[in-house]
C-alpha cells in the first residue's frame, strides 16, 4: 500500500486501479570486454618455434626433460615434445611437476587440491630440465615450481618455456622462452583456453582493466 493513500503500491489511480505501473526495467548487463590476442594458429605458430628454440639452444634433445606445470601447463609440454620428437625422430621424456604444496599462497587459497606428478624414467639429475606453463605473471608459480624440482633431484640446468609472458614480477624470473610478450595492466585477466584442457579451440584473451 502507498502510504496514506489506501492505493495499492505499483498502480497507477488515475487509470482507475487496474494497471499496474511498469516497474522500470533493469539495465542490461555489460558485454563481455574479453578480446582475443591469439588465436589457435598463432598458439601452435609459437609452440613450433619454441621447440625449435629449444633444440637449437640445446643442440638437439640429449638430456632434455620437459616437465609441465598443472594444469595447461602440461598440455603444452606434451605439444612441444610432440613437435620436437617429430624433429629429432627419437622420444623426448615429459612429464608434469605439481607446485601446489610449495606455493606460497595456501595460506590465503587453503582449498588447492594437489594435482599428480609425474616425473619420466631416468629422473632428472644432471639433466636439462625445461619448466612449461601456461602464464607467467609474478613468478610465484615459478618459484614452487623450482622448490619442488629441488625435492626430487639436482637438474644441471633448468629453463623456462611459457606460452605468454604478460609481465608484473614479483620475483627475478624471466622465461627462456616465450611464445607471445603481452602488456597488460595487472588488472587486466589473462585467460588461455587449450582444446585439451577447455574443449574448445586453442585462444588467448585478456578481459578487465580499464577502457582503452
């Protein structure tokens, strides 16, 4: 009831009470801002390079062990080996390196579900281990990722292969190798879809941050 007035709320008097008065109607919701940076051609463009990258700086794939961080992470890896065995002829181990119990955010993200590690016959000591991850943005993933390699062997050498490279460190890591540099704003979102992982066509997108 409208106070004082003995009219029903929502109706209009004047039309003799039996209409309501349209309530306004609500504002539509914002489009999606997302835009795509990379597409599934330019995704598979720079894993080819990458692991051409790879071979050539390590003259070839003795010793090579390619470990990719959960959880597209792993996909990748297994995309660069698929390319670089097609190169070399010959099997080059891969496998996947969880970080979640090394991560220094539980604290904060205490519901992280460990995710399996799985390192190739062999091991890798003495080995050149290349990390590979989706995003690399400030480096804290990196870091676990090294605090774990260091509990299950001592690599002669470890190097770093992202797909993106979106900048803001936090830590002194830089990528070996790097399929797509791209400057955001830290509080732009990053988004990678893998057909392995998404079911959907391999893209990179960035959404948020503010209008350009």
């Amino acid at each position: 009831m409208r106070p004082d007035s003995g009219v029903p709320a929502g109706v209009d008097p004047s039309a003799g009470g039996s209409a309501p008065t349209p309530l306004p109607a609500s504002a539509p919701a914002p489009e999606s801002t997302a835009r795509s940076v990379m597409g599934a051609g330019d995704v598979a463009r720079a894993l080819r390079r990458i692991a051409h990258e790879i071979l050539e700086r390590n003259k070839g794939a003795d010793d090579l062990v390619v470990l990719g961080i959960p959880s597209r992470g792993v996909a990748l890896a297994h995309r660069l080996v698929g390319v670089m065995e097609s190169v070399e002829g010959r099997p080059v181990p891969v496998g996947a390196l969880d970080v979640t119990m090394h991560r220094d955010d539980l604290r904060r993200q205490p519901t992280r579900s460990p995710m399996r590690t799985q390192i190739p016959p062999g091991g890798i000591d003495d080995k050149i281990v290349v990390l590979v991850d989706d995003v690399l943005y400030s480096g804290r993933t990196v870091r676990a990722a090294l605090d774990a390699l260091s509990d299950l062997g001592r690599p002669r050498a470890v190097r770093l292969a992202v797909l993106v490279d979106r900048g803001h460190r936090d830590l002194p890591i830089r990528a070996d190798h790097v399929g797509k540099n791209l400057p955001t704003s830290s509080s732009e979102r990053v988004q990678v879809r893998l057909t392995e992982h998404d079911g959907v066509d391999d893209e990179v997108t960035i959404s948020g941050g503010e209008p350009r």
